[in-house]
C-alpha cells in the first residue's frame, strides 16, 4: 500500500517564476493538505482541498493555489517566486474525519 | 488562534536514557499526533492521540485532553531515535491542523 507520493523530491527555481507541486494521497484518503516548512521551523498549513474544492486556507497569499482532481491527487502552484518561499513542502492526507494524517516526503524548493 | 508549545525545545541525552517530551495546547482540539521528522524531512507519524494512552515499543504518549496537554514517553534512547519531534492539533471551530515548533532530539552513542 502505496503512501502519499510527492513530486518532485528536490526543486530550484529562480526569482519571478512558476512552480508546480504534485501530491498522490494514501489509498483510501479523499482529504489533502499542503504545507511549508521552513528550515528550522514547524510545518505551516496552506491549504486543504476535499471534494476537489478548497474547504480551507491558512494565512499565505494568493500566490499559492491549488486543485484537487477526481482522483483525489492534488496540485500546489506558487507564482511569482520569492527567495522567502524557499521551503520544504509537505503534502498530507487523510481519511475524511478524524482518524490523523499521513505525510509525504516533501518537495524541497530552492528560489535562486 | 490556538496556541501549541512544545517543550523543551532542545534536548541532549546518552544512548539508553529515557526522555520526556510534553506538548501544551490553549483550546479544545479534535484530535492530536506526534510526528518524527528524521533528517531527510520525512514526518513519521508516531500516534494519533487524541485522549488517553497508547504504547508502542519504547515509545509511548498520553493525552489529557482536558488539561490541554499531551506527552511523549521515549525510553533506551537510541541515535536513532534522533530529529526533531512535532506534535500537531486539529482545532475544534474548524479543523485545521496546527504545529509547535518542535523538540530537537539528539542521542549521543
């Protein structure tokens, strides 16, 4: 049984550009969320996406956003890069209610 | 918002002494777990706690979810028992999952 996958593991990307992350929940899960780390730091929620909507949003900007698709995998696209949003991402998943998350990997994001 | 502090927020101890890790919360949660996250970034969720006591192996965690604390039992400390240890809230009014900043964890050989 397959955990959560994320893709890709490490990423460098410079000042001004785009970037997509990819997240593959657990078998069975419907519920993802994303989050930023940043070196040093504890993991910081962006965003939760169940039923391919965005249900809720911590306190980042408009930059970030995401999309959930039918399959329950998810997308997290930042625009307009900043050196600030160099950071582990972390994508989690879990089953709907209240049985805990699962983590994946992270995609380490370097902004040059 | 909810407050979630974790202390102490470094420790050092030899190989095979036991620690204890404690985790204070500042408003009713749904739910509570422990992570590990070794040094590739990986979080390793260790319990998902949110009332009572559970064991595993030489970890074990306890939650009184009406004193707003949890903590974290870790005994024969091995090095690789090293990283940095999160515990993680879902707040009640809307779900949302909230770190502390973590205990840092060093096991001397």
């Amino acid at each position: 049984d397959a955990g959560v996958t994320q893709s890709p593991t490490h990423l460098i990307k410079t000042r001004g550009q785009q970037v997509t992350l990819r997240c593959s929940p657990k078998s069975g899960h419907d519920t993802v969320s994303w989050y930023q780390q940043a070196l040093g730091q504890g993991p910081q929620f962006i965003f939760q996406y169940y039923e391919e909507e965005e249900r809720q949003r911590g306190n980042f900007p408009d930059r970030f956003s995401g999309h959930q698709f039918p399959n329950y995998s998810s997308e997290l696209n930042v625009n307009a890069l900043l050196l600030g949003d160099s950071a582990l991402y972390l994508c989690a998943s879990g089953p709907r209610g209240n049985y805990g998350y699962t983590f994946g990997s992270g995609t380490r994001l370097t902004v040059v | 918002g909810i407050q979630v502090e974790q202390s102490p927020p470094d420790l050092i101890l030899q190989e095979g002494a036991n620690s204890t890790l404690r985790c204070n919360f500042s408003d009713s949660v749904n739910n509570l777990q422990w992570f590990h996250q070794n040094p590739w970034g990986q979080l390793i969720n260790l319990f998902y706690i949110p009332s009572g006591t559970k064991q595993n192996g030489r970890l074990s965690a306890t939650t009184v979810a009406t004193e707003r604390y949890s903590l974290l039992y870790i005994s024969s400390s091995q090095t690789t028992d090293s990283g940095v240890y999160f515990c993680a809230v879902e707040r009640r009014r809307d779900d949302k999952i909230i770190f502390g900043k973590g205990t840092r964890l060093h096991i001397l050989p």
